[in-house]
C-alpha cells in the first residue's frame, strides 16, 4: 500500500474503450483511451477477467454476483467509495494498479490487479487514471507479429493496428 505511486507523474485519465481479442494470442486486450483519444493503451488480461469487465460493459445481469459485484455490494453496505484507479507502472511487461477507497475522511490505497482495479471501477463508476509515463512505456514494447509468433514476414505492430481501430472494429465480446 504504497501512496508513492500516486504522486510520482502526469497522471492522464482514461476510459475503457473497449475488449477485443488479440489477433496474434488470442488474449483478451481491454482497451483504454483518453477523452481526446489521443492516449491508447491495450492491457492483456485473462479471460475470467474479461468476463467480468465484459458484463459489466455489456450491462449483462447475472442470477448470482461475480466477485466484483460482491465486491461492490459489500463497499457500499459499508459507506466505502472507490475514488479512483491508477495504472501506475509497466514493468517486465506486467501493468501494476491501485485503487483508492475513501469511507468518511479516511482513505486507503491498495494494490491491485489492472484487470481487476478497471471491473470495479465500470461497477462503481470511478475514473481510470494511467500515469503518462506507463503510456510512453507501452510504446516501446515489441508488439509486431514476428515477435510474438517468432514468424519472420509480416511487420504490422499493434501501435498501427491500435491507431486505426474504429468502434465498429471491437464489436462484441463473445463469452
């Protein structure tokens, strides 16, 4: 539970644009963009995490809550508000996350899964925030096919694709 992170840089909110599946890997990639669009970042996750940000975009009521909602369920019982989510650092290709809960005048900072910290916030209604430096990172991730197949040939990186990529082009997530 360290604070450092949230005081450390430029921190740029953003929204879930999207989930899409990755072409190359076939993983879910949640998909985030500033209100300007000028920022892009996709987040791999794993596919019982995209489940539970794809119900909640999709506004899919189930019988029986998924633990986010549980989660949601027990925050506000108890006065507990999430504040805010921050995508703080990138390291070995691993985004890291944390999320800030107020209840009265005290506030905690928790350490979280990225997937994770983006469900609850689609469910609590809490912006994203992405420090500028975890966007500039991103970036520089080889990304093209070649690397993550190992083929040689095609060259397209994902920074292109993701440039290009229009609402119509994430359709829906098929669970």
């Amino acid at each position: 539970m360290e604070e450092k992170y949230l005081k450390k840089q430029e921190l740029i909110e953003m929204r879930v644009s999207g989930l899409t599946i990755d072409p190359f890997t076939s993983m879910p990639v949640v998909i985030l963009k500033d209100s300007e669009e000028k920022h892009i970042l996709p987040i791999w996750i794993g596919l019982i995490e995209a489940s539970a940000i794809a119900t909640e975009l999709e506004k899919i009521q189930l019988s029986r809550p998924m633990t986010h909602d549980l989660m949601k369920s027990i925050l506000d019982q108890t006065g507990v508000s999430l504040v805010k989510v921050v995508i703080h650092s990138l390291a070995d290709n691993t985004f890291y996350a944390q999320i800030v809960l107020r209840q009265n005048d005290k506030e905690w900072t928790m350490d979280s899964r990225p997937s994770d910290a983006m469900a609850m916030s689609l469910r609590m209604k809490a912006p994203i925030f992405v420090e500028k430096e975890v966007i500039e990172k991103s970036r520089k991730i080889d990304l093209s096919k070649e690397h993550l197949e190992g083929e040689a040939g095609k060259k397209q990186k994902w920074a292109d694709i993701l440039e290009n990529l229009s609402p119509e082009d994430f359709g829906k997530y098929k669970m």
